[in-house]
DNA sequence: CGAATTTGACCGCA
DNA sequence: TGCGGTCAAATTCG
C-alpha cells in the first residue's frame, strides 16, 4: 500500500479537475435557463469544491487514506447521525449481484467470489426530518426493485434495487436499503458496484426533466424538490480495509455537496484495489470514478406514504437523490489536516 | 402495452 | 440448516 501515491494523487486531483470542468459545463447551461439560483449555486460549489480537493490533494504528502466515495453530501451544519443500530461494521459476507456476471464470463464460482469481494461497497445512513434542508441537483441515477426479504431481527424488510440500466449497459451498481428498528426515520442504504451507466450518471441527468420512471412514485413530480428540502442531513464518513485493518474516518463532511442524504456513510473495499479499479475503468464517461453518487430521481418522495414499505420505497428513492451528484473521494482529513470547517458553508443552502 | 414492482421460490454460503 | 440475496412469474402502473 505504500508507494505510488504520486500516481495516485494524479489520478485524484484529474478526477477532481473533471468534476470541476464539468461542473463548470453545466453551470455554462443553466445559465441560460432559467434555473434556480440554488442549482446555479450548487453548481458553483461544485467547482469550488473541486479546485479546493485538488490544491489540498496537490499539497498533501502523506499517504492517502481514504476512497472515493460516493458522495452522499449532505446538508451540512447538521449533526452527525448516531450510528445506525444495523450495522455498520459492514461484514465482507456478502453480496452476489455480480453472480450473473460470473455466469456469463464463466469465472469459477471462488474467481467470482473474489471479484465479489473487490466490489466497492459502502452504506450510507439516512434520516428523515420534516423541516431539514437538502439540495442537490438530481442526479439521475435510477434504480429497479428487484426484490425484499425479512431480515432476521430487524423488525422491517430490506429491499433490494439494480441499476435500471444493468441489463442495457451493463452497469453494475445495486443498493439494498433498510430501515432502523430503532429509529423509524432513519434508513441504512447499502451501495454496492460502481455506475458505469450513462443515461443515469449524476451529471448527465437534467433535474428539470425528470425521466417518467422517477414522476411514477412521486405523486407529483414536480414537488420532489421541495420534498427533498424536507431532509436533513449530516454526515459521517467510515472507510474500512477490508483486508481485515481498519482506517476509520470520522468527521463532518467538509467536501460535502448539499444534498439529501443525512446521516452515516461507511465505506468499504476501498484500497488500493479501488484506484485499480478506477484506473482500470477511469476515462469512458463523463464520471469515472468508481464511486459514481447512486441516485435516482426516481420516485422521490411519495407525498403519502401508506405503508412502511412505501415509506422503505420512498427513502431509498430519496436516498439516491441525496446522494451527491459528483462522485468524490475522500481523504483522511485528519491526516490531511484539514479544516473541517470547510469554507463552503453548505448551509448557506438551507432554508 | 411496455415497464416497474411484488412476492414466493430458489440458491449459495456459513 | 437457516439466512441473506436473487430470480422470475404474476401483478400493477402509467
């Protein structure tokens, strides 16, 4: 693990200048529509956000720490959420959503469970609260149910959901969300695989033309924004070596992107395997990371949930929403030194 | 009518 | 053997 950070500062700070450029480009756009001055204002953030990454990247000489991550910025000046009750020390047991991709390489079923393992992952908790502020542009990422299972001991189900464009692009990115025993208004998402899709990717969605799938739960498609600017949100970040070490990063979310999400990331799979990965599949798209922000607009906020699945259906489209609209990584801030006290005051972006 | 969701069955792993 | 995760037919939605 040591060694090669020069290689792989320049990758970050590339990726921090993309986002920016792009960034940049879709300011370029809504400045001649007539957009919110809220989105102009993330947007801007954005760029700021990116340069700022990039001069702190540029000058930092230890090594990095952290990953990419998802990005599930949140509006700041929100306390950090309590660590969810369900989890969070993120168990490698897991996941086969790549079980049908191993089938079609006809990889050994341990080759496959391997890959499996190299999947980044990550959860990101997520609250609720009526008159919390969340912003973020939309970043268009959409997700299909695929499926909802009790779980032992936890007293709702957890739903399962796939990139819609997994079968189209191949995209490989799927969340499983789970709401709190304890704290009804709290949800655990569950992100697992890198968006490698275009339609949904978070910068090339147009917030201002929802896709049909994402006004299907809204009962109004129109007001997800203002359902959106009822959530509030902190953030807390965790990443954890999976090799067996962990290298937890507990903060406020100085980089953060106003949006919905709230609450507790926790990332996994994130080593050195990760800038592999990033690398490897860096450059097609206009994000490469692989942590791309899992969202969607999808149904965001049922106005009238009927039932605690609804409720379930309605977080986890909130949650991909909240989710920022750029991927980012993340660096030990602590061994950054960095200012948590982050310049950019997002709550400047709340009500 | 096509697409998304629901839900019971099935499968793999610990 | 039980549990978590996925499949896929049936159903619902727009």
């Amino acid at each position: 693990m040591e060694g090669g950070w020069s290689y792989e500062k320049k990758m970050l700070i590339s990726e921090q200048l993309i986002q920016g450029t792009n960034f940049a480009k879709q300011l370029k756009v809504q400045l001649n529509s007539p957009s919110s001055a809220e989105t102009r204002e993330v947007l801007i953030q954005g760029i700021l956000n990116s340069f700022e990454k990039s001069l702190r990247i540029f000058r930092w000489n230890g090594p990095i720490k952290c990953q990419p991550q998802p990005v599930a910025a949140a509006a700041l000046g929100t306390t950090s959420v309590p660590a969810s009750p369900l989890s969070v020390n993120g168990n490698p047991r897991d996941d086969d959503f790549d079980r049908d991709l191993a089938v079609n390489e006809q990889l050994d079923s341990r080759e496959a469970s391997k890959k499996r393992k190299m999947l980044p992952k990550w959860t990101d908790q997520v609250r609720i609260s009526p008159d919390a502020g969340l912003e973020g542009p939309q970043d268009g990422y959409s997700w299909r149910k695929y499926g909802q299972k009790d779980i032992l001991g936890a007293k709702y189900p957890r739903s399962y959901y796939r990139c819609t464009y997994r079968n189209t692009q191949n995209c490989p990115a799927n969340k499983q969300v789970q709401r709190s025993d304890h704290d009804h208004t709290m949800f655990e998402i569950t992100y697992r695989g890198k968006h490698t899709c275009i339609h949904g990717g978070p910068l090339t969605a147009a917030p201002t033309s929802p896709k049909k799938h994402e006004l299907k739960q809204a009962d109004h498609g129109n007001h997800q924004q203002d359902a959106l600017t009822r959530f509030r949100t902190g953030l807390r970040v965790e990443t954890e070596n999976l090799d067996g070490g962990s290298d937890v990063t507990d903060m406020p979310y100085p980089f953060s992107f106003p949006s919905s999400s709230a609450g507790l990331l926790h990332f996994e799979n994130y080593s050195p395997s990760g800038l592999a990965y990033m690398s490897s599949h860096g450059g097609n798209g206009i994000l490469s990371s692989p942590f791309l922000s899992p969202s969607t607009p999808e149904g965001l906020i049922n106005s009238r949930p009927r039932s605690e699945s609804d409720l379930t259906e309605l977080f986890s489209t909130t949650n991909s929403s909240t989710n920022s609209p750029i991927p980012e990584w993340e660096f030990s801030l602590k061994d950054m030194g960095i200012d948590p006290n982050f310049p950019f005051d997002i709550a400047g972006f709340l009500p």
